[in-house]
C-alpha cells in the first residue's frame, strides 16, 4: 500500500491518491441539512430515500458559522474503499476482522507530547465556551432534534474493574455544555458501565474522539457475544494495524482519549439526568437512523456534561448520514467477522463468505454463501443460519446461496432466490424473537404475535440447490477470455 494509514489525515491522503476516490468543494455549505443533503446525491448509499448512489468521500471546506473548519462525509461509504483502507479486498474483509479479534493488540497510552488531539483547547470554564460554535456537528434533515456528532468513538471504563471500551452513540448537541446519549437497550457495553456507576451514585467519566483512523471505527461496531463485556475493541483495530492504538490522558476527567483524533469531548455522564432528545426542535423526531426511517426522539436520554473539547490544529470533522452505505460497512463488516467465526468454528469449510447485505443497514440482512460437499451437509446449511442468528442478534433475516452465487450481488442473490426457492418448503420463520427496536415493524401494531416493541419473527430464506439435485442447476458456461484485448482500457 502506498500510503500507510494511521489517523483520518493519513487516510484521506490515502484516498486522494486513488482515482474517483475522493472529491472536494470551496463552495460553503450549511451543515444544517444541506451538507447531508448534498451527499445524499454525491455517494450515500445504503437504505437512504432515492436517488442516491455510491460515490466517492466529499470534503466540504467552507462551513457557514464555522470559520476555517472543514468537514469530511463518506469515507467509508464504499466496500471497496474500506478495503483500500484496511489494506485487503472487499470480500476479505469478514476474514480479516475475524483474525483480528483472535490477534488482538491491547491499546497503551502514550504522554502529552504524542497528545496531536490537545494542540488546541477549549474549556467549559471559557465565559464563551459553546459546543455548537466548536464542533462543526450536521443535522442530516431539517426535522432532526438537533446537531448530532456520528462518528463519536465513546470510550468509557468499568467504574470497579476499570475495563474500558469503545462503541459508537447517537449524540446530539443540545446547549453550550451538554450533549443527550442515546443507548440502545442492551446492546452496548457502554451501557452496562453507565448502569453500574448510576447505581453507585457516581457519574461516569466519558470521552469522545472524533476523527480518527478508519481501523478504530470498524472495529468499535463490534458487539456481543463476539466481544464480550470487558473486551476492548480498540485491540481490534491495533491487530488490524499490527500496532497497538495509542490514547492520551484527558485534561478534564480521569480518562483517556484516542491520541491522534481530530476532535476530543471530555465529559461525564451525569447521575440520574435525562432530557427530552427533541427539547430544542419539538419535531418528535431524534435523526435518520440505518434502517432508512427517523428515528423517534426519545423522551428520556442520558446527559454528558462537557467538560472540555480538545482539537488538533485545523481539525476535520468526520461525520456521515445514519441510513448510509458507511452505516451498512461499518456495522456489516464486524457482522460477517462475527458470522463467519460461529460458523466456521462449528462446521469448519463448508460457509465459504457472508455479506451483511445494505438493504439491511449492515444489522438486519446476511446473505450465506454455503457449499454442500457431500450428502450429509443437506440441512447444515440451515443450521448455519441459525448459527448466524445467535452470533448477531439483531440479524432479523438470513438468505442462503450455493458457492456459484456472488452473495455481493443483490441481483444474483434475487435470481437464486427466484429459480432455487420455493416458498413452502425453503422459507423458515422463527417468530416471537428479540431483534431491533428501530426497525418500524417489529412493533405489535403490525402482527398480533407480537408481544413488545422491538420483538420480530426471524426468517431463513434457503435458496440453496438440494445436493442430490446439483446437476440440474449448473449455471451456464461461457468461453474465459481476457477482455482487455478488445477493450485495453477495461477496469481500469
């Protein structure tokens, strides 16, 4: 790889030495709405209302009421451009995720003179501190409750064991010093750290680094049972990198942050706060959430009191739209990794890839390419699914191929399921299962079998040929030639 990458700036060089991979604008932009607006056309991707299409990243260098910053969307709104950033191909990415977890490198803090995020500070105790002028935070639509940071690594400790970790958090900007927090039920470790000091009276020191290396944040999307509470994904991203990621002391609070971030928050969760996340927008709504809906505001979030915000010089700010492609691999590459891993440590060969399937914003859709080798692996590859179920939870549907399918392209994955599946015999429902709660439908005003918000019927669609029956579905063979002797110019 040409470059090596190690924070955003060494990735966006990274990028811009790529053909189509990035693009630029002085023109100056709101970031309310119309930044979101304008990439949602440019390369947005994922579950996002059309037209959109995949695109390359967009850096926007004027910021109305934001003097001198710029902001970054995008950069991992590409399969491909993950992988150039990770240094492998697309569809080796869950295989490189899942070794990573298994070769994990433990993070180590570094001193104040390696600390790029502190090269500029800003404290709560400044008479005109305000977050807002600040951070350069978009709102993706104008019905959002308010600015929200997207790419916030959260990194919080076990206020008795001092574990750490780091997830990702819908985080929305609501006065000069405090910022709501929005915790899926159940599904972070952040979480259980934030329970455990409440219940201890204690408020819970929290940074958020913004801005750094694209390692950190795939890794972060990890989730149990793959990472456990107590496992730090940060080790993850160090494996990917085959060096240990580096944090720095906070200033404000006993915590640490992630040395070479663009923007660090410094702040504590407070002891039994909440707010309402629309108090400053009365919409009812929170900010487009992965699955292609606004999510609804919820009437009671955790609050941070910002203690401090800390910058490298000219800081970018990285943020991207929550239905997005970027939504889909962030989430979906640590899915595959999480699959692939079940599987293949109970029937070892036969899952040849997963895809974590964008209609599905990375959480809801895996689509199994299996092969069946001998006639006893007829059944295994619906065992399979139920493998991949229980190594993501929130997977609500699972589509399985034979090897001769590309499971990266929907349209090949739509013709198996079309001249391989029949519906009586090969769709498998599992109903009355915990899921997602953002996904609308899983809500008992849509089945009566539904008992609680949030619980759904899990469904394997089995689009696999029976083996017995393999030699009547040969696809057809076509004759292997280099195109590029007609067409030198061919992929390129």
């Amino acid at each position: 790889m040409a470059h090596e990458v190690s924070d955003l700036r060494s990735a966006l060089e990274l990028l811009e030495s790529v053909p189509g991979q990035m693009v630029s604008t002085d023109v100056e932009v709101d970031p309310s709405a119309e930044l979101a607006g304008v990439y949602r056309y440019i390369g947005a991707g994922g579950t996002v209302a059309r037209p959109t299409k995949l695109g390359p990243a967009m850096i926007f260098n004027k910021i109305k009421g934001h003097p001198g910053a710029r902001v970054v969307i995008g950069v991992l709104a590409d399969r491909g451009r993950v992988a150039a950033l990770l240094n492998t191909r697309p569809d080796r990415l869950g295989f490189l995720l899942r070794n990573a977890v298994k070769n994990a490198i433990q993070p180590v803090v570094v001193g104040p003179d390696q600390a790029k995020c502190q090269e500029v500070v800003y404290k709560a105790t400044d008479p005109d501190f305000d977050i807002r002028k600040i951070l350069p935070a978009p709102t993706n639509t104008p019905e959002d409750a308010g600015p929200y940071v997207t790419f916030g690594m959260c990194y919080a400790s076990d206020v008795e064991t001092g574990e750490s970790d780091v997830t990702i958090h819908r985080l929305c900007l609501q006065s000069k010093d405090e910022i709501s927090m929005f915790f899926t039920p159940g599904a972070r470790h952040l979480g259980a750290f934030r329970e455990k000091a409440e219940a201890l009276g204690k408020p819970l020191p929290i940074s958020i680094s913004i801005g750094v290396d694209p390692a950190v944040e795939i890794a972060a999307c990890f989730e149990p049972p793959t990472t456990p509470l107590g496992f730090n994904e940060l080790s993850i991203a160090g494996a990917i990198r085959g060096k240990a990621v580096e944090l720095a002391p906070c200033l404000t609070i006993q915590e640490n942050c992630i040395a070479n971030a663009e923007y660090v928050i410094e702040g504590e969760l407070l002891v039994g706060k909440r707010i309402r996340e629309d108090i400053n927008s009365n919409t009812g709504k929170a900010m487009p959430e992965f699955p292609g809906y606004t999510g609804p505001a919820n009437p009671e979030v955790p609050v941070i009191k910002v203690k401090a915000i800390t910058t490298r010089k000219n800081p970018i700010m990285q943020t991207c739209i929550g239905p997005s492609e970027e939504h889909v691999n962030m989430a979906g590459i640590p899915t595959e990794a999480s699959i692939i891993d079940m599987v293949e440590r109970a029937m070892p060969g036969r899952l040849q890839n997963v895809y974590a399937a964008p209609p599905g914003g990375g959480k809801f859709l895996a689509v199994l390419q299996f092969k069946k080798g001998v006639p006893s692996d007829e059944g295994r590859q619906r065992q399979a699914a139920l493998l991949a179920f229980s190594a993501f939870p929130e997977l609500k549907q699972v589509i399985l191929v034979d090897e001769d399918v590309d499971l990266f392209d929907m349209n090949d994955v739509m013709w198996a399921m079309t001249t391989r599946l029949q519906g009586d015999v090969d769709i498998v429902t599992i109903p009355g299962v915990r899921c997602h709660p953002l996904d609308p439908s899983n809500d008992a005003a849509c089945s009566w079998t539904i008992r609680d918000h949030g619980i759904a019927c899990k469904t394997i669609y089995d689009a696999t040929v029976p083996f017995r029956e393999k030699q009547r579905f040969i696809r057809a063979k076509f004759m292997e030639v280099d195109p590029k002797k007609w067409l030198p110019d061919f992929g390129a």
